[in-house]
C-alpha cells in the first residue's frame, strides 16, 4: 500500500491569506526557534522544511559586495538627476540582478538595505555620498521611486524587499554612536520624518534601519516614534533590522542600559524586529533575548510580534509559494526549503545591454553644468584637449559599491570621444623617491605575471574582514628606489602607488607591499602620512597609527617606542631594526609642473578633481572642510595659468568651496558608476546637453556652515530652506547648452488643493532636458517658515522651440506647517506666493493666491499646560529624553543659561499657581512678555536619578489680585543648572 500524502499545512496554501498562514507557521515553531529567528542569520528549520534567512543585502546604487555587478552613480548622483522615474528604472535593475546572483550564490540576501533617506542637512557629513537630497520632498520622490523599482509591480510578491536608513536624523560620523540631535516637534515633522513618511505611505517599503546616533537623549534603537509614527502609516507589516552592532551599544558605549538583556528587551519592545550583531554568530544576541525572558523583560507576545514581521517579509518575497512567486523563488535555497522555481529570463537579468545603457543613461542625467562662459560644449573635431587630475584616469567605487565589470574613466572617455590623438593626460601626482637615513631607497619587488583580482570580486558577507594581501614580497631597501606616484588628498592624508598601478598597503602581518588595486577597506591600509621629524619624515601608517620601519626582512609598521632615535638620526642603518625610520623625500617630478606642459600645448583643458570616497570624508569620518584638498587646488591653478580655457570637472561625493570667477567652464557629477567616464566625455562634447540640478546648497565657506550636530534646521537657519546668506551655488542650480522660457503661471486654489499651470519653451537650438521646479512661500507668516519650499518637480525633454504645458495639483497639505501649539499640522490662512523656474534662486515666474486655512488659537495653558519641548523658539537648551522609553524634556546646554519661549499662551481670566515637573538640580524661573520673574521654582535636593521628576509649584498673584497673568500673553522661562524640565502646569 502507498502511504497517504500528508495533508499540506496551512502555511504553505498559497490561497489562504498571508496572516492566517502566518498565524498557522508560528503555532508550530518552537519558543526557541521563534527567538532564533531574532538575529538577523536566521537558522533553517529543518523540521518544517524552512530554510536558513538573512536579513540584509547592501543595494544602494547596485548590488554590493557580493562580486561584479552593475554599478549605477551613487546616491546622491542619482537625486542630481531629479528623475523618479529614472530612478525607478535603476531600482528596477538592481532587483533584478538580486535575483540573478541570488540564483547562483545563496549568500546574497533579498531583503536589502535600501535607500538611504537621511537629508543632506550638512555637506560634511562623511555619508553625504549616500543621500539623495537636502529637501525631504525631492529625498521622498526619489526614494520612493527607488523603492518602486526594487519591489516590482506584482500586486502580492515583491522581487525584493527594500528597508530604509538610517531612522532618524542622522547627519554625523563623529562619535555617531554616542552623540544626541536635539530636534525639536517641528523639524522631526517638517523636515525628518517627512522623508520616511511619503517614502512608507506609497507602499513599497518593507521596513526601516534605525540610526546609530541619538535623538533627544535616546538611542535610536529604543525610539518611540518607530511606535508612535512610523507603524501609524501604513497597515503593511514593517520589518525593523538594526545595524550592525548597535544592540551592544546601547551597553558598550552609549551605557543607556545597564546589562545587554535590559537593551535586547527595551529595543524589542520600542520596535526592532531583527539585532544585526555578532556577525553571523547568532548565539550571543540569542542568549541575550532568552536572558531577557527569563528575567521578565520580555514576554512570548511580544517576541511572536516581532517574527510575525519578519515572517510578513519572507512571504511577501514568495519563499513559501515558489510555484506562484513571479519573481522566481524568493528566500529558498533548495535542501531545506521548497524547490525553486524559475522566473522569466528578464526577471534574473544581469549586466544586459539594458542596463549597461541604463547605467550610462543614469550617469549622464546626473552631471551638472554649473557655470559656463561659453567654453562648452567642446567641439570634438577641432580640439586638443588635456584631461588633467588626480581622478581624470579613475573609475572610483564607494564602501557600498559592487564589484566592476564595466569600466570608463574621464580619460578613457575622451579618448574615444575625441580621438586618442588628440588628448594628452598628466595626472598631477608628485613622482618621489623615499631615501633612508642610510642612503638607501625603498624599492617595490617586482609582481607576479598572474593578474590579480579586484578588491571584493569573490563576494563577502562583511567585506570589512576582508584582509590584505600577503602573498607577495614586502617592499625593501637598497641601492635603486622605486618610483612612487603620491597624491596628497587633503588633511596630510597620501596615498603611494608603485609605477605598475599597485597601491602601497599594510596587511595584517604588518609589512608594506605595493598590493591594492585602490583604496578601500572599512579601515583604509593605503593611507599615509609624512611628518617632519629629525631633518626628514617619518612615514606613518593611517590604519595601525604606526610608522614606518626598514627591518632585514622588509618594510615594515612598528610602534614607536622601538625607535632609537638618536642612533637612526646619527645614520645607523635601520635595516638593523632600529625602529621607525626617518625618509628624505626626493620630489623628482612635481605634479603641477607636468599639469602645466600639459596644458600649455592644448586648446583646451579639463581638470578633474574632486575626492576618493574611501579617504576623508566616509562613514566612520565627517569631512572638516569645503575647500578642495591643497594639492588639487595647486593643479588647478597651475592649469589655469598655463591654459585660460580650463574646464572644471569635480568629481565628488559632496560640494566643495571652489571660487569659479576665473573658470570659464565648471561640472560637477557624482563619482558616477561603471559608465561615468563616457558620460562626462558625451558632456563635454555636447552629444548631451547636461540637465542635472544640485540636490543640496553649495555654501561658498565654512563660515556658513551650522555645527555639525546641530540638526535644529529652523533655529540655526539651515539648508536652502531658512539659509539667508549668498551659496556657492544654490539649491536646484544646473545650467543647460539649450534656453528655456517660462509663461503663464496661474494658480487657484480648489476644494482638496491647488490647481498650477505653467508653460515652458525650448528656445535654444538643441534638444535638452529641463528640470521644472516649483516653490511655495508664505508671505506673511506667524511663524518662521521657509525662505522658499519645493512643492513638485519635472524634468521633462524639449526640442529646439517645443512648448510643453505643466500642471501640477497641490494637496492643501503642501502648505501645512507643524503648530507646536495644538501638535499637529495646519494651513495657515493667508498668501501664499508660487514660484516657478530653474533652480530655487532662478525663479521665472510667480504668483499669488489666498487660502482660508484654519486659523491660529492661543495655548489653552490652564487646560493643558506646556510641554517643554512644545516650544516656539529657545536659546541655550537641548532637547533630553524624560523617560527612558518615551517623552521629551529641555535642559541647559552645559554651562548656559537656557530660555525657552511660548507664543501667545491664554491664561483666561488668569493663574494663581504655577507647577513645573523637573529632575536634577537647578532653577526655573517664569516670566511672562518681558516682564519682571513671576516664580522661581527649584528642587530642594538633587534627585536620585535624571528621571526621577517631582512638581513643584509656586504662586503667580496673591489671592486678591489674580488678573496680573489674565488674557494671552508670551510665556519665557529660564533653565539654569543641571536641571531636566518636563512640563509646566498652570492653576487658576
């Protein structure tokens, strides 16, 4: 007899709703399986024929770290295209290659780690690279087309499942994991929520990662508002993934909890679903949740919420139904799981011609024209160009970038554009001779004939394990030197490449080789620095901090403390292992002399310039400055004086302070992928008109610049939306070889919003983009708003004298600002002016319409008090957390007196008492207009704890005359001392 078939269980009926099927797959796993589940390596479940799942597959411009892959222009190139639908087309292509590599290497993860939606509020943040925009609007289009693409059009499975970073406000590498922005309601609603909200609300986001840094005192790991915001907008199952190691460092560095479970428990609860920790080891954070459950910190619910979410992901990505998923069989990997079934060929398509177009397509939108006197375009035929630089012969990649299979440098580029023959190339490196104390030279050992593959190429889970080559022969110290290329890239940080390509690196048995296709690395080997010392320089490692020693055996890093230095100056040999060694630097060709010749026989040259995305300027590192590094400033200058018509082409992660009065011509684009070089050469030579826009405000100086950590956009005047000063180059800036006019706007405001038209005309003589921008402004609003505020975008294609009408329908939404005062959104009745044109400065048209709004009501304080944090304007406070697990309170930054103000706060017929809820020690003292101090409350003992509030109340009048504080009035209080201030309550 035949055994009868086993009934399926109801899990994997592909007709029954996700939820019951859900419900069902969670009945049978074990307690301990479920918090298996936790750690972002999933194990298999082998019982259930359920395979192993991870969490995570980096995926921002292009499938990363798992080997050669297409690789599109970095995020912020891409929000320079102002394209969504563009955009949409590469996250499309990105899923797709997920797919294809997922087929053939079962490491790579479907569930990616994309986009990053963080606002480009600071052009020195180290990750600006990653960004699409300073303007929450312009980030959500393009995040939200990003998003699009990578889940696919299927109505039930998604190709990918793509979650958002880094929640929330989140702008600095610089102790990133210990730091707090103090964000007040009105720039969380208004400017960092926002980005996330549309991006969630559209319905193709999967879940979110939240930040390493905290807000208002709390790490973002426990955030409230991954509770109380972002689970509000939509009824999809959210997954929240943390990031790497940020569970332990709720402990280890940010010391907010006391034990690890106390911080699994608290994460769980506030939100997060799946603990990135401990690599692939998931024994530890596991071990730490089931501590956590036996001390009462967590409860089965709570733990079966969170893989309910991530089960909502993994069947939304078709592993349980492989017979019905579009997309080709979703998490399984065979073995353990249901077999696979295979998409259409174009649903694992991988490095095609379509997207080999797709990426120099991308590459091209993304340039920006940013002055031009006419130099260009270049005219091919007829011109001698010398392409100058320290990035002109380079193809850089990024820490999130794949592996290239595709290659195209500007130079390369203008050799095929414009003709080999009719280019001359001249680096601008320094080429040095490193001599020892001894007289002899460093010299790099010859390389294997065996070519050696690129950084990354074999794929890996965590490429910062990555190790350094140490199969081939340290440099050594003789009678001939090697020749080192060194490029200075600003802050006294180098790099030293042998003649054959090889950047010189230090692997972990400590030996210098000349073994590095480029730099790269979580920790960067192939940085250097010369630091004066004894009549020469020492040569110190970036990396190991160590400098550099000529040992009998190589050259090698060694701590100083080996060092005799008197001996090595007295001209010891310091092969004898003296320590570190003391280098005469012998400069045998400057680069600025060879930029020079260079362009001295051209007609025309190009100097490209800009950063390499692994030195100064990355995660781990912000920036400290705008200004182009020393060495490429000298280049450019010296090829300006040698040839006035000197195009600039700044290839950057971020804007830099370059003064472009003597510069005829100037671009700036993004290091942009695999197709970059071509784009930029297509550029120049006018094949397309460039039609990217600045996505962030270039600032001319430093001195413009807000502090690192002040994230109060509104207060300290921040961003193009409240920066009053003259930019470098303004928000939605690019220039065009075409012209464009505009006409006709009109505006009225209907019942659900505002009806916009507008034309516009090409009235050039080429076919080219335009980047149509439009701004709203309220003319005279009760509040600080915006100078100007993007409320929608198109970028659109006109042909020479083509006209192209432009409608946009304006929810009422669009003019809504945060009111502190009833916490929550509202129009405001009054003017509000329309702004049309090319950039946010370039504004050709206007007009203005009137909305009824809601109108403004005084704070019922007698009713409801004040919230500390619901303030209107302040000086000298930040923002604190009240409790560990929600709420906000104000404190005095350090050593200040703080103020805190309250518009137009109604006391009705007035207030006899008034109670504060504070901790710690210090005073509060109240006043009301700019009148005399009414009450001065302070704690009679300090308290035992930062939480640990009481009320206090002091009387406002005397009990004959309560009218001193009737009707509405500005309330001020001032915070001194070390002293958390909650709330303030008002009696009658």
């Amino acid at each position: 007899m035949t055994a009868p078939t086993p009934p399926t269980p109801p899990f994997r009926d592909p007709h029954l709703p996700f939820a019951k099927r859900i419900d069902d797959l969670l009945s049978r796993l074990t307690l301990e399986e479920r918090t298996g589940a936790l750690h972002q390596f999933t194990p298999a479940v082998e019982r259930l024929g359920i395979a192993a799942f991870r969490t995570g597959q980096e995926a921002l411009h292009g499938v990363a770290w798992m080997g050669p892959a297409t690789v599109f222009p970095q995020a912020v190139g891409l929000g320079a295209t102002w394209n969504p639908e563009l955009v949409r087309r590469v996250g499309e292509a990105v899923s797709r290659e997920t797919r294809a590599m997922r087929a053939r290497d079962e490491r790579v993860g479907l569930n990616v780690w994309a986009p990053t939606v963080n606002l480009l509020r600071h052009p020195l943040w180290g990750r600006n690279e990653e960004g699409y925009s300073e303007d929450p609007r312009l980030t959500s289009a393009i995040a939200t087309a990003y998003t699009r693409g990578l889940r696919g059009d299927h109505p039930v499975y998604w190709r990918t499942a793509p979650v958002l970073k880094h929640w929330l406000a989140h702008n600095n590498e610089t102790a990133r994991d210990t730091t707090s922005g103090s964000v007040r309601p009105r720039v969380l609603h208004e400017y960092d929520l926002r980005a996330f909200r549309d991006a969630v609300e559209a319905g193709a986001v999967a879940g979110v990662m939240p930040a390493y840094n905290l807000v208002n005192g709390r790490p973002n790991h426990v955030s409230p508002y991954l509770r109380e915001q972002l689970r509000t907008w939509t009824e999809e199952e959210l997954l929240v993934c943390s990031d790497a190691g940020a569970p332990s460092n709720l402990v280890d560095s940010e010391h907010y909890f006391d034990t690890h479970e106390e911080a699994v428990a608290a994460s769980l609860r506030a939100g997060v679903d799946s603990f990135t920790d401990h690599g692939t080891d998931s024994s530890v954070i596991v071990g730490r949740l089931e501590g956590a459950l036996r001390q009462g910190l967590l409860t089965e619910v709570e733990i079966d919420g969170a893989v309910r979410r991530q089960l909502s992901v993994r069947f939304r990505l078709g592993e349980f139904d492989p017979g019905a998923d579009p997309y080709g069989g979703g998490g399984n990997t065979g073995g353990a799981g249901a077999p696979r079934a295979e998409g259409g060929a174009d649903e694992h398509a991988f490095d095609t011609p379509e997207h080999r177009a797709l990426a120099q397509d991308a590459a091209e939108q993304a340039v920006v024209l940013l002055k031009n006197d006419g130099l260009l375009p270049l005219a091919p035929a007829h011109t001698r160009v010398a392409v100058v630089g320290l990035l002109a012969d380079e193809c850089k990649l990024d820490w999130y970038s794949g592996t290239l299979i595709h290659r195209s440098t500007p130079l390369e580029g203008l050799y095929e554009r414009f003709g080999a023959e009719r280019v001359e190339f001249a680096e601008g490196v320094d080429r040095v001779l490193l001599k020892t104390s001894a007289g002899a030279f460093l010299h790099v050992p010859p390389a294997p004939d065996t070519p050696e593959a690129a950084r990354g190429a074999e794929g890996a889970l965590d490429p910062a394990l990555l190790a350094g080559r140490t199969d081939l022969a340290p440099l050594t110290a003789g009678p001939e030197g090697t020749e080192l290329a060194l490029a200075d890239w600003g802050e006294g940080v180098l790099t030293l490449r042998a003649p054959d390509g090889r950047y010189l690196s230090v692997a972990e048995d400590g030996y210098l080789r000349a073994s590095a296709d480029q730099p790269g690395g979580w920790v960067v080997q192939e940085t250097f620095r010369l630091e004066p010392h004894g009549g020469g320089h020492l040569l110190r490692h970036v990396g190991t901090g160590l400098p550099v020693q000529v040992a009998a055996d190589g050259v090698k890093v060694a701590p100083e403390s080996a060092a005799a230095p008197e001996s090595t100056a007295a001209g010891q040999d310091a092969a004898a292992g003296a320590g570190p060694e003391v280098f005469e630097l012998i400069v045998t060709e400057h680069g600025e002399e060879a930029v020079a010749r260079a362009a001295a026989r051209a007609d025309a040259v190009v100097v490209v310039a800009g950063n390499d995305p692994h030195i100064n300027g990355r995660e781990t590192e912000d920036r400290t400055t705008l200004r182009l590094p020393a060495q490429q400033e000298l280049l450019l200058r010296s090829a300006r004086a040698a040839n006035p018509n000197t195009v600039l082409a700044l290839v950057s992660a971020y804007p830099y302070a370059v003064d472009p009065t003597d510069l005829p011509a100037m671009l700036w684009t993004a290091h942009g992928g695999q197709a970059a070089g071509t784009a930029l050469a297509r550029v120049l030579a006018g094949d397309v008109s460039p039609a990217g826009r600045l996505p962030q405000t270039w600032y001319a100086d430093d001195a413009d610049l807000p502090g690192l950590l002040d994230y109060d956009v509104i207060g300290s005047r921040q961003t193009y939306l409240y920066f009053g000063g003259t930019p470098l180059f303004p928000f939605g800036h690019g220039l065009s070889y075409a012209a464009f006019a505009y006409g006709g706007l009109t505006a009225r405001s209907e019942e659900q919003g505002v009806h916009v038209s507008f034309t516009v005309t090409n009235t050039g003589a080429v076919t080219a983009d335009e980047v149509v921008q439009l701004y709203t402004r309220a003319v005279d609003p009760s509040v600080p708003r915006p100078l100007r505020e993007l409320v929608a975008h198109r970028r659109l294609s006109l042909a020479p004298g083509e006209t192209a009408g432009i409608t946009f329908e304006l929810p009422l939404s669009a003019f809504a600002f945060w009111d502190v005062a009833v916490g929550r959104w509202r129009v405001e009745p009054g003017r509000y002016e329309l702004l049309a044109g090319a950039s946010s400065a370039d504004v050709r048209q206007r007009t203005t319409l009137t909305l009824d709004g809601e109108p403004a009501v005084p704070r019922a304080v007698l009713e409801h008090g004040l919230d500390a944090a619901g303030f209107d304007e302040q000086s000298g406070t930040e923002i604190v957390d009240r409790t560990k697990e929600s709420g906000d309170a104000v404190t005095p930054v350090a050593g200040q007196e703080g103020e805190l103000v309250f518009r137009r706060c109604d006391f009705g017929n007035g207030a006899r008492e008034v109670t504060v809820e504070v901790s710690g020690e210090g005073t509060v003292e109240l006043s009301l207009d700019d009148g005399p101090v009414l009450a001065g409350l302070s704690p009679s003992a300090p308290a035992s704890g930062p939480y640990e509030y009481v009320t206090l109340g002091a009387p406002l009048a005397s009990p004959g005359a309560p009218v001193a504080t009737a009707g509405v009035h500005e309330v001020r209080l001032r915070l001194r001392g070390a002293l958390r201030l909650a709330r303030v309550g008002f009696s009658a």
